[in-house]
C-alpha cells in the first residue's frame, strides 16, 4: 500500500516530458542567408530555389520575399528586387529591412526622390542604425546635396564609430566637395577599419591625387585593383592616374582591362578620350567621347570633353556649345545668381552681370571679351577672385568691378547694386563672341598695369644688375589637370638657358624655396623671388611689365603675359589643353606669345633648344653662342 502511495506521489512531482517544439521556419532563413554569402554559384542557384518553394509554402512572411529581394539586390536584378521588396512591405509596410533595401534598390536605379523616402521610413523605424544612415546619404550624395550627405554620414560615424562604410562616404563627400585633405583622413579610417575596402582606396587614390600626391595615388589605385580586380572602376581610375602621370603603356593595359570586365562602363570610356587625347590621337578621343555619349546621352563629363576637343582643333562654334557641358560636371561647379541669362541678344539699356568660375588664368582669358561687353550693355558688373579686382578695374574702368568675398554666402554686394537685368557666367562669353576665328580680336593686350608700380618694379630689377631681365615659371596645372606634364624642373631650365647673360627672376607661385635653393646649388645660377608681388595679380602684373619678357609653362603666368600684351614665351607639352591650340606658334588669345610646343613622345630636351634660339632676338648678344 505505502509502496503504492510512494509511486503516486513521485509520479505526481516527477518532471513530465515536453513534447518537442516543431523547428520555426525562420530558421531556414536564417541558415541560408549564412551560406549565401560565401557559396559558389551553382550552391547560390540551389539556395535560390529552395528559397522559392519555402515562399510559395510561407508567402505571408514577409521574411522570405525580403531575403529573396537582398539576393537580387547583390545580383543588381533591380527589377525582381523591387517586386519582392514590395510585397514585403504589403505584409509589414513598416518593416525597416525592406524600406531600406527597396530604398537601395531605388537609388541604384536613378529614382533618387523615391529611394529618399523610402530610406527616410528605415530611419524613423532604426534612428541608430548606422548602415541605414549611410545608405540614406548616399542618396543626397547622388542628389548633389553634399552638406545633407555630410550630415547623414557623420551621424552614421557617431552611431557606428566602426562602420567602414561610413566613414568612407563621408571621405567621399569631402572629395567631392573640394577638400581633399579632409577626404583623406576620412578614407584612411576606412581602409583602417576594412583594410580589403577596394572601392576605398580607389578614392583615397583620387584624394592624394586632388592632394598633388601622385606617387601616393598611383599605390593606392594599385592596391584597389589587387582588392577587386573583378570592378571595372578600379581599373579605370588607375588607368586615369597613369595618364596623369604620363604612364600611357601602362594605363592602355589599365583600360584594355577595363573594357574586359564592361565595356559598357562609361567612365572607361571617358578615361580612354582622356588617354588618347595625352596621345595626340584626335580621332580615337573623339571616337571614345563619342561611345560614352551614345552609353549615357548627355553625360556631361563627355560633352564637355568633346567640347574641349572641338576647341583644341579651332572648331570654335561647335566646342562653346558642347562645353557649356562644364556646368554640369562635378569638377567645374558654375553658380547662379537666380537672374535670366543672356545669350546673345542686344544689350542696350541693359545691365549685364558676368561672375567668375574655374582658376585665375581662365577669368584672365575670357576677360579677353570684356572690351566688346562694355560697349555693348549699358552697365557691365564684374565679379571676380579679389586676386584679380584691382587689375580689371583699372583695366575696365566702364565697368563695376566686384573683388569676390568667399565668405559672403548672402551676395550682400549685389543687394546694393541698382538692378541688374541679366547674368552670364564668364566662361560662357566665347560662346557668343568668339564662336569664329575672326572675331577674335587683332590687339596686342587688353589688361593694363598701373605706371607707377612698373616704374617700381624697373628700378628694382636695376638694382640687380645689367639686363635684359627674364621672368621665369616653370610648374602648371594640378595633378588632375595633368600638371605633371606641363611642367618640368627649375634645374632643367637653368642648365637650357646657362648662357642667357641677363638676369632671371622666378615668377612661379607656389612654395618653391627649396627648389630655388637646390637649383642655386646645382647651376650657381641665383633667381631672385619677389614674394610680394606673387600675391595679388594686379602687383604681378606691374613685375610682369618691367620685365624685357617671360618664360613660362602654361599656367596663370602664361595667361597673364599675353593678356598684358608683353611678350613671352610659353613651353607647350605634347598634349595641350585647348587654350593652346593643337598646333601653331602662335594663339589667337594673345598675339605677344610664341608657343614653343613639344614634340610627341619626347621630353623637353628639343624644346628648350628651341626656345634658346628665339630668345636670341630678345636682345643682341643676349646668348653667350
């Protein structure tokens, strides 16, 4: 009996057997979105249609429709991405996973406003997730609002301080945005943080470039092609860098690889015009401006190369067309003042405002139209870098002349300026006076020094010595702006010109006291420097006047001398940009300069002899021969 009870009692506090739980079918999920990712592609297609059959079991999980949506989204099948998203969101429209992923699919796309606000729900549902927040700057970021991408991507860094993602798009908008050394702290945590990030070192490739650190940038875009040498971008912006740096053989293979992994890349089509271009191959530049054009109609980046192009071979009236392109690229920004534009039509009783773009040396050239403009409008205002203020007031006395304040946001100056009635960026100016040869201009110069300061400046440069006195510039350009071959060493020069029995003086911006030093050392030869007169164009130009003549590459100091109308001579590399013609001793921008171009495939050797030859008619017995 007592057994009995005993046996009831340990039954009754003994632990029943759960029955076991069937697995959830998440798990699946969860399992095949693990393999995915590493899997070959005949393991991806197995997982794809088992994929399927679980959702055509469990089509009312919105789980299923949005892994199926990310493995297209990895595939870039846009099309089938979106649908999948979509139906997930008709399940849950709040789920935060597929507003985000149709937000990406969306900006892959090109359907930029929709994606915004689909990235905006993902946000409001995970206001910390980091990778939302990079997702929804990059949308700003295509629309070209780079203050809002910036914020969005600085929020991501403080949410996900280790999100390589996020720090590398906000290095990306630093670039974009013209700060170059900012970009690169940025994209060097990236790589830091991801140190296989290929895409991030083919930009920090671009920022030591915009830095004027070639060597730098060249290791970086070698190192994103052994990362991912499958990206046809990789290869295109190693190939652009060595066409920068005057390594064509190497960058025709950077290309031809390009061309492998997508010949539909139009980026690599630009690079190629750009490669031929260095090679003086006119018709392949063409050809390629032209297949990037026919891949994206409109691409502004093509059109304006094309126009460019056109210009370089004095094709006039085509080349102003296309290169009003330049306004739409990334790298020649060109403003509005919210007033109609002029183009063409008569001026009289009008007032017309033309405000700067590009460097010094372009503002210098296209003031070559001023005189006509101030006899055309009833008012001209000229805005200007405050660099260049003073020289083209007293050049332009007809006209008002505004030195520009960077930091004036507002344009407080034109709130107190009588009405102005239309406006033109000064870039755009050939385009209705210079469309033919012969409307350029047959005067020796159209920018005047002031007499006092070139009487100045003579007696300075008497006090040196017996002339004849000859300015010297030697280094041009930017890295992008293939810098690298339009310029050539200080020691170079010295040695070409050892029997120049003149005096020299170094014109060159920049900081190049060292070079000056060591230039000193290795030729004995000194040239002197005038700091001063480097820092405002209007006191360059007094020292430019005092001079007997200039030597020069092609830079501001180049536009400024033929401006003045004094004489110089400018070393042309053997691919010149535009301004410069394709051929010629002469330009029609500046008829006081003789171009010595040269010769393709050599260095500046053959040049510099020449030029030695022409300067013996500066004066007599100028050249010990």
């Amino acid at each position: 009996m007592l057994k009995a009870v005993l046996k009831d009692v340990f039954r009754a506090v003994a632990p029943r057997k759960r029955p076991v739980a069937p697995a959830s079918p998440l798990e699946d999920l969860q399992r095949w979105r693990a393999e995915f990712q590493g899997a070959p592609p005949h393991q991806r297609q197995a997982l794809k249609a088992a994929l399927t059959q679980w959702i055509a079991q469990h089509a009312g999980l919105k789980q299923g429709w949005t892994l199926r949506a990310d493995w297209a989204l990895a595939a870039k099948d846009l099309v089938a991405a979106e649908a999948d998203y979509r139906e997930a969101l008709r399940l849950d429209p709040l789920s935060p996973a597929a507003q985000e992923g149709l937000g990406l699919t969306l900006l892959y796309a090109g359907r930029l406003d929709e994606a915004y606000l689909h990235l905006e729900h993902a946000h409001r549902s995970q206001p910390m997730n980091s990778e939302v927040l990079t997702h929804w700057g990059l949308v700003s970021l295509e629309q070209g609002n780079l203050a809002d991408a910036e914020s969005k991507f600085k929020k991501a860094v403080e949410r996900g301080p280790r999100n390589p993602h996020a720090w590398h798009n906000l290095g990306l908008v630093f670039l974009k945005s013209g700060r170059p050394q900012a970009s690169l702290q940025y994209l060097l945590k990236a790589v830091e943080l991801k140190p296989d990030h290929g895409l991030a070192y083919s930009n920090l490739a671009l920022a030591y470039r915009d830095a004027e650190d070639l060597p730098h940038a060249l290791d970086a875009a070698r190192q994103a092609v052994n990362l991912k040498p499958g990206n046809a971008r990789v290869w295109v912006i190693l190939a652009d860098l060595l066409t920068d740096f005057g390594s064509l053989d190497e960058a025709e293979g950077a290309l031809q690889q390009a061309d492998v992994l997508d010949s539909s890349d139009v980026g690599a089509q630009i690079a190629r015009a750009k490669w031929a271009l260095a090679r003086a191959d006119h018709a392949a530049t063409r050809a390629a401006f032209v297949r990037a054009l026919a891949l994206k109609p409109g691409n502004p980046e093509a059109e304006a190369g094309l126009g460019q192009l056109e210009l370089l071979i004095g094709n006039f009236g085509r080349g102003w067309d296309l290169y009003e392109a330049r306004r739409r690229t990334a790298t020649r920004p060109v403003r509005s003042f919210g007033l109609p534009e002029w183009s063409g039509q008569p001026l009289a009783g009008k007032t017309l405002l033309v405000h700067a773009e590009q460097g010094l040396g372009d503002n210098i050239l296209f003031a070559s139209c001023f005189p006509e403009l101030v006899g055309m409008a009833s008012r001209v205002v000229i805005e200007t870098p405050a660099a260049l203020a003073s020289l083209f007031q007293r050049s332009f006395p007809e006209a008002t002349v505004i030195g520009r304040d960077t930091s004036d946001s507002q344009r407080g100056w034109l709130q107190q300026l009588p009405p102005v009635d239309l406006e033109l960026p000064i870039g755009s100016l050939p385009r209705w006076l210079r469309r033919e040869p012969s409307q350029f201009p047959s005067r020796a110069g159209y920018l005047k020094a002031d007499p006092a300061r070139v009487a100045h400046w003579k007696e300075v440069l008497a006090a040196s010595g017996p002339g004849p006195y000859l300015g010297l510039a030697w280094r041009g350009g930017m890295a992008r702006s293939a810098g690298h071959q339009r310029s050539l060493p200080l020691g170079q020069l010295l040695v070409a010109l050892n029997g120049f029995r003149g005096q020299l003086f170094s014109l060159q911006y920049g900081n190049v006291e060292a070079e000056l030093r060591q230039a000193e050392i290795d030729t004995g030869r000194q040239v002197p420097r005038f700091d001063e007169a480097l820092q405002d164009q209007g006191e360059a130009a007094a020292l430019t006047m005092a001079l007997d003549g200039v030597v020069t590459v092609c830079q501001t100091q180049a536009h400024l001398t033929g401006a003045l109308g004094q004489r110089g001579w400018v070393l042309v590399p053997a691919n010149p940009n535009w301004r410069y013609g394709a051929s010629g001793e002469r330009t029609p921008w500046y008829l006081s300069l003789e171009l010595v171009r040269q010769a393709q495939g050599t260095g500046w050797g053959a040049a510099l002899r020449t030029l030695v030859d022409r300067l013996g008619t500066l004066h007599p017995q100028v050249l010990v021969t």
